[in-house]
C-alpha cells in the first residue's frame, strides 16, 4: 500500500461515507493498494498552521507503514503542533485505533454527527511516538 495525493478522489470517498459536504481548502490523499484501488482516504482540513483536522475512512488499510507517513506529512511538511480527530462514541474500532496511535481523548462534541455524539482525539507534536522529528 502507498499514499497518494489526490483531492478529488479522498473528498468523493468522505462525503459519501460519512454523508457530510467538505469545504476547500483541503489535503486529500488516497491509501492505494497493489491493484490501484483506493482501500483508504484521509482528508486534511481546517489547517492553520497549529492544528490540522484530521477525517480518515476505511478498512485494512491502516498500516504501520501508513500511519507513519501520515505522521511524517502532518508534523514533518505541514509542521503542525497538533492534530484533532473525531469520531462517533459508536465506533469502538476508530476509538481503539486513535489511542494505539497515541491520540488522546479531550472531550465529547454533543450531536456531532447527525444525532450521534463525537468524541474529540488531539495528538501533540512533541506527545507522539510515531516519528522522529
């Protein structure tokens, strides 16, 4: 598997997914498999600087690997001093995989998604243990 840029596409994967509408401006990047199917998307947005929102959807595709270098691109090419995830309280998966990665639980956004409450992961540059900086 292999990350590659491509807006278009991670966005389309998004807003089907999670059923919401993504503004610009925006990072989008697409895990690719062997066969050039996207098995993955992540979508980088609200970026200013300090902080970068990160959206990510799919299955088996989350390396190791890949998640380094999603670690490399944020804290290394955008140099952010955080990043903040969310996902629904229902998605016990997501919730297990953040905290592996080091993100930390900071709070709950009440009806976040639909009807459903979120809960709110940041991870700091100098609290992550997935890159050498």
């Amino acid at each position: 598997m292999r990350v590659e840029r491509n807006n278009k596409d991670a966005a389309y994967i998004v807003e089907q997914v999670l059923k919401v509408k993504l503004c610009a401006p925006f990072e989008g990047l697409c895990i690719m498999g062997e066969d050039d199917f996207p098995y993955g998307v992540v979508v980088f947005n609200d970026y200013t600087g300090e902080n970068v929102e990160l959206t990510g959807v799919g299955r088996g595709c989350w390396t190791p690997k890949i998640i380094r270098d999603l670690a490399r691109y944020v804290f290394c090419q955008l140099k952010v001093r955080r990043v903040t995830a969310r996902t629904a309280v229902s998605n016990e998966k997501a919730i297990r995989a953040l905290e592996r990665m080091g993100f930390v639980r900071e709070g709950v956004a009440r009806k976040w998604f639909n009807s459903e409450d979120a809960i709110l992961f940041g991870l700091l540059r100098e609290e992550q243990r997935l890159v050498r900086i």
